[in-house]
C-alpha cells in the first residue's frame, strides 16, 4: 500500500501541469453555451439556498439566529464534497477516449474533478461572506482556521473519490448506490438544523460523521466564531489518510485493467 500511495502521489506531482490544464478546461466548459457562464457558480448554490430556506425556516419554522447564514455555511462545502464524490466517480468511465491511450495517467481524471470542485467553492466564498455581512454576522479571527478545514475536506474527499472511481469502473451500480447514499448523508449532517434539535441520543452520530463534523468545523469559524474541534479534525484527517491509501491502492491495483472493462 504504501509503494502504491507513493507511486500517485509522485505521479499527481509529475503531471501536475496537466491537472491544471484539465482543471481550467473542466471549469471553462461547465457552463460554456449559457448565457450567464461562470455566473451560474454562485446562482446554483443561492437557488438551492433559497429553496432550503423556504421549506425549512418558512414551513417547517426551524428557529436558527441568521438562518441563511447557518445553512450556506453548511451547504457550500457539501456542495463541493457531494460533487466531488458523484462526478469522480464516474471520472474514469466517462473518459474511455483518455483511458484506452496507453500513455494516458489515469489517475489525474479524479484529482481533476476534486480540484475544479474545490475552485467552486473557493468562488462561492465572497457570495457567504456578503451574506454574513448583511446579517451583521462578525468576521472573526476562528475564520483563519478555514484553510485547515478545507484540508482535512480535501483529502477525505480525495480518498473517497479514488476509491469508488475504481470500483466503478467494474460495478457501474456503485455510482447509483452513491447517488441514493449521499442524498442520506445529506441529511444527516447538521446543515439544515441545528445540533440542538437532534435528540442528546443520536448526538453521536455527528462524531461518527466525518462530514458532519466538518459542517460542525465550518459552523463554528463562521457563526460563532470560535476555534474548531481540532481532535474532532484531526481525526478527520486521518480517516482521510486512511481511506487515501486504500483509494490509491485500489486504484493503482486496477487501472491497468480500466482499458478493458470500459
């Protein structure tokens, strides 16, 4: 395992190059022939946000201080993660023009996928934080812990992706069983509402959560502006290790094969 982490991690560096050209062609062609381009990168999540906010602070009435702060808080790294997760999936199946090229690095088409995400939400940012400062929600100095969240994202991300890229290759029912899992996930993490309308029994679900000890992470540098869990991140972290070095070891297993079962 170790040889095969080393092997792409190496490889990602060597072509890293490439991985931002595909990054930059990836984020060019998203929304080539609309009308509003790069526009739709902050008008899809404010449309998800305005629906969410309808249903739940208008209907359901979920008492939250700032209540569009509090979910786009939440909603914008879900975002980022959930399309990582749904479109790296299919990364390797939807690219067997690349793949059958025997020259090809397979193994960039996740990372390319992760990484023109990540630009996503990075553009999305100045869109939460004119929202806080229409709400009168305080920039603080917790906001400085936003780059160590981001990292403990990325890499539990990156090893979600590589793995299930892999398998699908094989079991294309796994990108269908995905679709379903994350729309749970989803709901399982504290965007919608608060920790504290969840009963003190099912408390724990959060930290066994790693995404919803993320949205918790992302809540407290931005709302009440205070230092994350930094054990509860850290253990994020490495799950994230761990599940990137049995994603690059399933990956590096099978790539040689991808060629065939597409």
């Amino acid at each position: 395992m170790k040889e095969a982490l080393f092997d792409s991690v190496t490889s990602l560096y060597k072509y890293r190059e490439l991985i931002w050209s595909l990054v930059s062609k990836e984020l060019k062609a998203r929304y080539r022939g609309s009308t509003l381009g790069m526009f739709w990168t902050l008008l899809n999540p404010l449309l998800l946000l305005m629906v969410y906010a309808l249903v739940f602070s208008v209907y359901m009435r979920i008492q939250v201080e700032n209540y569009a702060v509090f979910m786009f808080t939440g909603l914008l790294p879900w975002l980022w993660f959930s399309s990582s997760i749904m479109e790296g999936v299919n990364s390797i199946t939807a690219s067997g023009n690349l793949i059958t090229k025997s020259m090809f690095p397979a193994e960039i088409l996740p990372m390319v996928k992760i990484v023109s995400n990540l630009f996503n939400y990075l553009f999305s940012l100045p869109l939460l934080l004119l929202f806080m400062l229409y709400y009168q929600v305080a920039y603080t100095p917790a906001m400085l812990w936003l780059p160590l969240l981001m990292l403990a994202q990325l890499i539990f991300t990156i090893g979600l992706v590589y793995f299930f890229a892999s398998i699908n290759v094989r079991f294309r029912d796994v990108q269908h069983i995905l679709a379903n899992f994350i729309v749970l996930w989803f709901f399982i993490c504290p965007i919608l509402y608060p920790t504290t309308s969840v009963p003190e029994e099912f408390h724990f679900t959060f930290y066994i959560n790693p995404m919803a000890i993320m949205t918790i992470g992302y809540q407290d540098i931005f709302i009440n502006g205070t230092t994350p869990h930094l054990i509860a991140i850290f253990g994020v972290v490495i799950i994230g290790i761990g599940f990137s070095v049995l994603g690059f070891w399933k990956f590096q297993k099978d790539k040689n094969l991808f060629a065939e079962n597409i």
